[in-house]
C-alpha cells in the first residue's frame, strides 16, 4: 500500500527551492507568481482552524490527503501504539506462528507493569494465569489493556524489546518511515516516536488489509472472566460513527487520537496530536471527520493529471516542461471567511534535462494567512529531450548570472 502524498517528502525544504525561478525571463516569472496566487480570489476562505498542533485527514476511499498539518513532525503515539501491537500480533498469526486459541502465561512484569497493581488501564488478567490470544488481542483493542499487550509481546517474542523489533520491522514493510517503537503499550519513552504521516499508513494498511481487525475497534464492550468493560476510546461515544481506531494522552504532548468512519459510503481516516485539552481534542476530530459540525466544506482545487503550471528546464529542446497534479487537490475550508487562499508551486529548478514523463520534481502548496495547511506532488507532463549544444551552452550561461546574483 501506498498513500499517496508520501512522496512529497523526498523533495527538498522549502528554504532550498527555487520558487517560478529562472535564468531568463525574469518579468514573466513575476507574473506568473502574481496570477497563480490570486487564482483563488474568488472563494474567499481560510484554512481549518485546528487547536492540535499536528493534524491530517486522508480520504481513504479515494486515496488522497485532504488535510495536513505538521503531518511529519515526531510525537509520542502513547495508547495509539496499540494498533500497532494488534497489527503486529495478527502478522504472526496470518504467518502460522500462534493460532487465537494459543494460551499465554501471565508473567510478573506483565501483571505487574499492566496489570492491577500499576493502576492502568487492563483487563485484569491473574498472575501466573494463561489467557488466550483471541481473548488477549480483545482485551487490548476494546480495553485497551497494558496487561494484554505485554502478555502477547512476551508470549510471542520473548520480551517487550524483541516484540518491539518486530514491530519496527513490520513498520518499515508497509510504509512507516519515520516510526520507532521500543514497547506495546506506549508508556513513555524518548526514543517511542511516530508521526501522524505514519499512523494514518497504518490506519489505511488495517482498513484495506485487515478488515477483520478494524471490526474489533468498534465493539461497544468485551466481557472477559466475568468482567464487562466498555469500550476505553473515548471518542466512540462523542462521535457518531466512529469505528477506529483510538485516543491517548502524553504529559509532554497533550491530547492525541486516530479515528475513522464511513459517511455515506465515503470513508476517512483522521489524526491529530497534541491537542491542548480533552474537549479540544473531540474538537478537532468532529472538524476533521463532521465538516458539517463546524460549517466547513470539502474544496477540490484540481482533478488528478490536471495542469498547474509550468517549470523551467535546463539544457532541453524545450525550455519548459509542464506541471500536472499526480492525485486530487482538496482540502476543508470554511466558506464564510475572508481571507483567502493562495497556491504556490515549489520546484527545484531549472530540471536539467533529459525530462521523462511523470517524473515527481516539485509540490503544489495550498496555504492560508501564510501557513501551508497542505502539499501535494507535482510531475512532469511530457518528455523533454536533451538540446543542441548551443542551447545547452546558452542555458550554462545564464544559469551562471543567476547564481551571481
């Protein structure tokens, strides 16, 4: 699986990009930037306001990114490490290594750490008891019990350590780039880190490939040894129609959660972090997830392969070469606000040719007050061949003005 704005990570900063640049025609590149930023004069908008300080909203159905916001800034993932540890478990059962009938025993550390006795959320499993995986991997997702989760790790790796390579193993083969686990349950640890760019993987990875398991997420309550809980996501019961995925808390970081649901036959998948109260945090996801709670509408900007603009070329029988979107634009605006939108288009640039067709040079920027609340991946719209010499040399030359100046 591929989420698809991932790729806009390989380009470079901002800071280091050349923005419509040039060797020649400089006047015209000015224009350009002026026509391109005013494009959107007419919906007058302002971006979602989102108290977390790192947000997203993918639209799994379509596969695009609707909303970003400090997508790929590290956090803590805190109770939300727990999908990992579901994901990671159902890996070793699909690869025959347990069953769900396979009974672990519950160790001194487990009861100890995740149990009773640490005043954590748990399913209350006995000291030297042996408990199923099927009724473990229950306990963890719908109460999200610390005692499960150290029970399976150390049932099925050893030790909360090695259970954790196998997560970050796990983690890598399907995307999650920027993510380290050290535990399964998400107790603190400076080195325990993902980003909201990476759960949203994960997410979309359980929603495409595991659908059995996501079904777990939205039980109400699990009755387990004569002990009936509900379930501990917070959010189930704030949102309606929520069915995944779960919420957490950091001292350091505040108020996270990870949800989904299904709006009409169209599913979505939203994240945030570091949100500053627990209200704040229902918030934010009814504004992400129920547009219409806070009046904001869904505003596409492009189709997918449609034109933007074009890029300078350097050393080609073309001296340009043209822009096109590589998914849907869209993002939530609030249509009763003032301020408007701008689109900027960041390439580094001139592209040295020979340029191939669908080549990922540069980013579309969707931003509001001046912040960019969303960046989607540009490429290339045609070939581009390597010019004569002459124009080869004529390109050398004004590219070494440029650099002077």
């Amino acid at each position: 699986m591929q989420v698809g704005w991932k790729k806009c990570k390989q380009h470079k900063s901002q800071d280091n990009c050349r923005y419509w640049t040039s060797p020649k025609n400089w006047r015209a590149s000015a224009i350009a930037v002026l026509a391109f930023c005013s494009i959107l004069a007419a919906p007058t908008a302002q971006a979602v306001e989102i108290k977390a300080k790192a947000a997203t909203l993918y639209d799994f159905t379509n596969k695009s990114l609707v909303f970003s916001k400090n997508s790929q800034v590290l956090m803590a993932p805190a109770n939300l490490t727990k999908l990992m540890t579901a994901v990671t478990v159902q890996q070793a059962i699909h690869a025959g290594d347990i069953t769900p009938q396979t009974m672990f025993k519950v160790s001194e550390h487990a009861w100890r750490t995740g149990g009773a006795p640490a005043r954590v959320t748990t399913m209350f499993a006995r000291l030297n008891s042996s408990v199923s995986v099927n009724d473990l991997m229950y306990g963890l997702i719908v109460h999200s019990a610390n005692d499960a989760a150290i029970i399976l790790a150390e049932g099925l790796a050893g030790s909360e350590e090695n259970f954790a390579r196998e997560m970050n193993k796990l983690a890598k083969s399907i995307g999650m780039e920027n993510s380290n686990f050290t535990n399964p349950t998400g107790f603190p640890d400076e080195n325990h880190k993902t980003t909201l760019e990476d759960l949203t993987i994960l997410a979309a990875y359980v929603l495409e490939h595991e659908p059995e398991l996501h079904s777990v997420f939205a039980m109400d309550r699990f009755t387990w040894n004569k002990i009936t809980q509900r379930n501990k996501n917070p959010l189930m019961r704030d949102i309606e129609g929520l069915d995944g995925f779960g919420a957490g808390f950091s001292e350091r970081e505040g108020f996270a959660a990870l949800g989904t649901l299904d709006s009409n036959g169209h599913r979505y998948v939203a994240a945030i972090a570091a949100s500053p109260t627990l209200q704040d945090r229902v918030q934010d996801m009814k504004t992400l997830l129920l547009p219409t709670f806070s009046g904001l509408t869904l505003q596409q900007f492009y189709r997918k392969g449609e034109l933007v603009s074009d890029a300078q070329v350097y050393g080609g029988k073309k001296t340009t070469v043209s822009l096109k979107t590589n998914d849907a634009v869209a993002t939530l605006i609030n249509p009763n606000e003032k301020d408007k939108y701008k689109l900027r288009v960041v390439y580094n640039g001139p592209i040295p040719a020979p340029v191939e067709k669908g080549m990922e040079v540069g980013e579309l920027q969707v931003l509001s007050k001046n912040d960019v609340i969303y960046r989607a991946t540009l490429v290339t719209g045609e070939d581009v061949a390597i010019g004569d010499l002459q124009g080869r040399a004529w390109d050398a030359l004004g590219e070494f003005f440029y650099q002077l100046f």
